[in-house]
C-alpha cells in the first residue's frame, strides 16, 4: 500500500535554532497518527512543513509520492489543513463561508453545491448557518472549521489541536465526524494535547520533544512499554 506520508530526516532551522532535528516517521493511508508533545516540541512546525507551508532545511517530505517541495501543487490537491488558530471570515455568514471555500474545490456549480451540501450536514449549525460568523460562539466556529476541512473529501487532513477549548459534547461531536471520514478512506494527521483524544483517535502516535522524536508506536504498545496507564504517563516517563 503506497504510504500517505513519508517524513525522512527532515531538519528545520530559524537562524541559529533548529526546530526540527531529523525527524523521520511515515504514515499509511487510511492511519489515524498523531503528534503528541509539549509546547515548542516541534509538532507545528512539522504539520506546516507537511502541509506545504514552511520551506525545509534539509531532509524529504513526500505526500502519496509527491515531494513537498518540488510538487507542492499536486500535494495541495490531496491535502486539507486546519491550523490550531484558524478563524472563518466573520464578515460571512457560515453558509458563505462554505460556499466561498468549496469554490476553491470545484469545478463546476454541481461539484460546488454538492461540497457545500456536505458541509452544511458536517457543522451541524442548522439556521445559524445564515448568521454572520462574528456571532458565533468558539464551538461553532470550530465546527464550521471542521466542516470546511472535511467537506471535499481530502486524501489527507492535517488537524493542528481539532478541538482545543471545546466542551466535552462538541468535543465528542468532531472525534466522530472525523472517526467516520476515516472510515471513508480520508488519512488523518493530528496534533492534539488531549490525551485521551489521542488515545481514542489515534492508530499510532509518535512522541516529539524539543524537535526530536522519542517514541513510535500504537497507545498499547506505548503504555505495555512503559507500564503506563494512559498516554499522559507514557510522554512523562519518556521525557525522564
């Protein structure tokens, strides 16, 4: 099976720091993988890298054989990417913000209407899709954001803390949107803090500290090797 990412020694430096000190880790199509660590572990800086955003130092970065920087095109065609600070353009209403971003996706007016159709079932925000989005609370405008992520389908989506300062029924809410568009063939890539999101969405983790990778494996292999009862313990017994 052709893998969906391949990472191989990738460095990143800003001036004299280097953010990245060679990580290598691949990940299967259809794998839930997770980058989990600390603060100013990395983790972003390598999900930009992937998603065609940050220039590398050295090393390569292939999504489904295409290498990011020489076709970082072809690899835009494929991917979908929500940053942790992402914010929907508040001057919109959400309907208008599905339609102005499935334009970018479609190419014709069927293909629209259908992409916007399944973002409309994705949010979930019923008559408030016709609200500005300034009105919006941080739940709704996270859904809307998932929504927009998801809706056309991506080969690959590239989720930066999916559901950071949600409550815990929303939170539930994009856990299962995005178990069910796994289910569908969609390859996820995430960063997440919540330990027991990483422990409920995740096929495989890699454990990232200070640009470097610790550890690679399932949450059960992880927590068998370190005799762990949940992930949280498996990074805190890891960095020791």
């Amino acid at each position: 099976m052709q893998k969906a990412i391949e990472v191989n020694n990738l460095i990143k430096d800003y001036g004299n720091f280097r953010a990245l000190k060679g990580l290598s880790f691949e990940v299967s199509q259809g794998e839930v993988f997770g980058l989990i660590g600390p603060n100013a572990a990395g983790k972003t800086t390598a999900l930009r890298i992937i998603s065609t955003l940050l220039q590398i130092t050295s090393g390569e970065v292939k999504i489904f054989g295409y290498d990011v920087i020489k076709e970082a095109g072809k690899v835009r065609e494929k991917i979908s990417y929500l940053p942790e600070e992402a914010g929907a353009y508040k001057n919109l209403s959400g309907k208008d913000y599905l339609e102005f971003m499935a334009g970018f996706y479609s190419n014709n007016d069927k293909e629209k209407r259908e992409i916007v159709d399944k973002g409309i079932e994705l949010a979930k925000l019923g008559e408030r899709l016709k609200d500005k989005a300034s009105t919006y609370s941080k739940g709704m405008t996270r859904r809307l954001l998932i929504a927009r992520a998801l809706m056309f389908n991506p080969k690959l989506a590239i989720l930066d803390e999916p559901t950071s300062g949600l409550d815990v029924i929303i939170s539930q809410e994009i856990r299962k949107i995005i178990k069910d568009f796994v289910k569908k063939g969609t390859t996820v890539l995430l960063s997440s803090h919540n330990m027991l999101e990483v422990e409920f969405l995740c096929d495989r983790i890699a454990l990232i500290n200070k640009g470097l990778i610790l550890e690679i494996g399932t949450p059960q292999e992880l927590k068998e090797k370190y005799k762990s009862k949940n992930i949280e313990e498996v990074f805190i017994n890891a960095i020791r």
